[in-house]
C-alpha cells in the first residue's frame, strides 16, 4: 500500500508541497553528485596537476555522452511509466520499464566496445591533445568499463523518480557521491594512484551504485514497477515510444558532448592547455548553478506527466506557474553569487594564477543570462511530460545546436577566445525566447480542457 501512495500523491497533493516533495530530494542527490565532481577536481588538482584536469576536461564528454543514454532513455521510459501509472495501465508500465533497461543495456555494451577498439582516436575526436593526452588516456581506459553499470544507474533512478519516490532516488544519489569521495581519499591521496586512481574510485563507486539499484527494483519490495524476464523482449511501440520521448533529453547530453568537443578544440585552437584546465573547472561551476535547475526538472516531470494521463489540467497549469517562478529565482541567486565572488570559487579549486585569473572571468561571462536556463529546460521538458517528442527535441536542440554550435564556431573568429563564452550567454537567450513563442499557444489550449 505504502508503494501505490507514491503515486497516488502525484494526483492528489498540493502542487506546491508535490513540488517541493519531488524536487528538492532530487536537487540535493544532484548538488551531492556535484559536491563530489568539484571535490574530485580539487583532489586531482592539487595532487596530480593542473595539466590533468585538462585530461578531466578532455573525458567528461564522453561520459556525459554515455550518460546521455541512460539519461534518455530513463526519461523517455518514465514519461511513459507517469502516463500508464497515472491512467491505470500497470501492466503496459512494466513493458516499458522491461524494455528499457534491455535498450540501455544494449546501448552502453555497444558504446563501451566501439571505445576499447578505437580509444585514441575518440580522445582526439574530443580535443585530446598535447601535453594532457596521457592523462586522459589514463583516466578514459579504467572509467569505460563502467560505461553499462553509469547507465543502467542513470535510467533505473530516472523510473525510481517517476513513481514518485524522490527520497529514494537522492538516497542512491548520495550512496554514489559519498562512495565516490571515499574511494578518491583512499586511491589518489592515501594509495597516491594519481589520475588513475580518480578513475578507479569512479569505476567501483558505479558498479555498486548499479548493485543498490538493482536490489531495490528485485528485491526490496518498494517499487510500483516489476521486473520480468518476457518483458525484456523488445516491443518495438513500446521501443519508438521511448527513443521518441527520450530523444530530446538525449540531445539535451549530447550536444552538450558535442559543445564540449568543440570548445576543447576551439580552446587549443585560441589559447593552450591551461585554458582547456581551466574550461574543466568551470563546467563543475557551472553545474552547480543549473543542477538545482535540473533537480527541479526532475520533480516537474512526473507530476505534469500524471496529471496530464489523469487529465487533470488544473494541475499541470499550476505546476507550470510555480516552476517557471522558482527556477527563475534559482538562477537570480547563482547569478548573483558568481558574479560577486568568481575568483574566490575558483579558488577553491587551485592556486594556479594562470587558471585562476582566465577562469574567473570567463565566468561572469557565461553565467550573465543564467536566469533564463531554467525556464528554458522546464519548457522543453513539459512536452516531454504530454508526450510531445518533437517540439521537446527541437527546443533541446535550439539552446545547444541550433545556436550555441555555430556561434562557437564564429564569434572566435572575430572576438578570439572571448568569442568562445560571450556563446553561451547569446545562445541562453534566444533558445529561451524560442521556448516560450512554442509553449505560449499549447499553455492556452490546456487552460481550455
């Protein structure tokens, strides 16, 4: 009884508290996951070298890549699993979750050989070069291996949240970050393993990250989903159903691996191998201000999906409202806080001036416009909820393809290095502006049902 009132809430708690409920837990998995990022980078800083969070740097997008698949197809799946536990179709559920975790199963196995047979050739297709190659090489060759277990992880929380049960999504959250920043302790500074053993403690902290979830799904009792083995064979509605949803969060990680690969590139091209460093640290910065944003994300999902299976319209307007009026705060309060201290944050991080002082401010750049993430991600994610997978790839699309790519390409060309972050910014506005003019005729045609 206690699993069908997780559920249940979605379509019966106030909008407010349901918010709260979900979306907090979620932001504090994520700002956790974060917390062990930034000190990850710390401890690689500081005890291997700067030129090796160039080597992180060079890494990170093709696990945001690998990411992205789990990521994906977990959203697409729990779009569909919101809808059928919101309308009552428990069995239609449990195929979608079967055939998600064998489509995610097959995607990681797949990625993680191609990996193994041409690494060199993926470190340099991401900017890999110089004197932070080898560090790169060293880290990516351990961390692949774990590339099933990152995404299994990442889709099987994804269904944990769209039961509702956000706690225990932010619990296997914190198992993970906690395991992770134990395992970095004992191998880099205490078993003094180097870069290696950053990728190491990652690689384990995976691997029994997967055996929690896995645990909680078979065994434990307390999930509203079922595992089965005839439900493992693919049903290919079931299939297109979940590529179809889950494509525009996929193109949501991916073509940030893409605008990594790029910058990485633009950033040789421009500048050396401490600016590359230095992009390293600031995607940690800029994770903690938008992974609030995203943990808010996480708890509007569910809701508008069941609401919207249950039909119960009032309530995914006034989840609308109330989301688009917090992630616009949570933007003003990371605004304001990078801007008044951005050298103190990168501080934190390292003593090197010549990190440091570029860093900083690039900062300030790249977050000027940071208010406006939120709502963009929330506009594209509430077609994602109602089912609606081309409006939610476009507008996924629109902030990171669509504008960000090709201004990276050309501000640089007249602006140099600093045509690289004025991108960000430019392309923050003009995808949140777009979001808007798509979502403004499809909020009025809710108001009327």
């Amino acid at each position: 009884m206690k699993i069908q009132s997780h559920t249940d809430e979605l379509g019966s708690l106030s909008i407010g508290k349901l918010l709260t409920r979900l979306s907090v837990p979620a932001t504090i998995g994520m700002m956790v996951m974060v917390l062990y990022n930034v000190v990850d980078t710390i401890f690689v800083a500081k005890y291997v070298g700067s030129l090796a969070i160039g080597g992180l740097a060079i890494v990170m997008p093709i696990t945001m890549l690998i990411s992205a698949v789990g990521m994906a197809l977990g959203v697409g799946g729990s779009s569909l699993i919101s809808r059928y536990l919101g309308s009552g179709e428990s069995k239609k559920a449990n195929v979608v979750f079967g055939n998600l975790l064998m489509l995610t199963f097959s995607f990681t196995v797949l990625f993680t050989v191609i990996g193994y047979i041409f690494p060199d050739t993926i470190l340099k297709l991401f900017g890999g070069d110089g004197e932070i190659l080898p560090y790169a090489r060293e880290y990516y060759l351990i961390v692949l291996a774990g590339s099933p277990f990152l995404g299994l992880s990442m889709a099987g929380n994804n269904i944990i949240r769209s039961e509702g049960n956000a706690r225990m999504s932010m619990v296997v959250m914190i198992i993970s970050s906690i395991l992770n920043l134990i395992l970095d302790y004992v191998l880099i500074i205490w078993m003094n393993q180097g870069i290696a053993g950053a990728a190491w403690a990652t690689l384990i902290s995976q691997v029994l990250t997967f055996i929690f979830i896995a645990y909680y799904f078979i065994a434990s009792g307390k999930s509203s989903v079922k595992l089965r083995i005839p439900y493992l064979k693919l049903d290919i509605d079931r299939v297109k159903e979940v590529l179809s949803i889950g494509s525009s969060s996929f193109a949501r990680q991916g073509s940030s691996s893409l605008v990594a690969i790029l910058v990485n590139h633009s950033l040789m091209s421009y500048g050396s191998e401490m600016d590359v460093a230095a992009y390293g640290i600031l995607n940690r910065v800029m994770l903690m201000s938008v992974f609030p944003m995203i943990g808010l994300v996480q708890g509007f999902l569910p809701i508008v999906g069941y609401n919207y299976g249950a039909k119960k319209f009032e309530r995914v307007i006034s989840t609308i409202k109330i989301s688009f009026v917090t992630a616009f705060a949570i933007g003003v309060a990371s605004l304001l806080l990078m801007s008044i201290f951005p050298r103190e944050v990168f501080e934190i991080f390292t003593n090197d001036e010549l990190l440091i002082v570029p860093g900083s401010r690039y900062l300030v750049i790249v977050m000027i416009v940071i208010p406006l993430v939120g709502i963009q991600m929330l506009g594209a994610s509430f077609f994602q909820a109602i089912g609606r997978a081309k409006p939610a790839l476009f507008l996924t699309l629109a902030r990171q393809i669509i504008f960000l790519l090709p201004l990276i390409f050309i501000l640089p060309q007249f602006l140099g290095i600093d045509g690289i972050w004025i991108s960000f910014p430019i392309s923050d506005m003009l995808s949140t502006l777009l979001t808007l003019k798509l979502m403004h005729p499809e909020y009025k045609k809710i108001t009327k049902l």
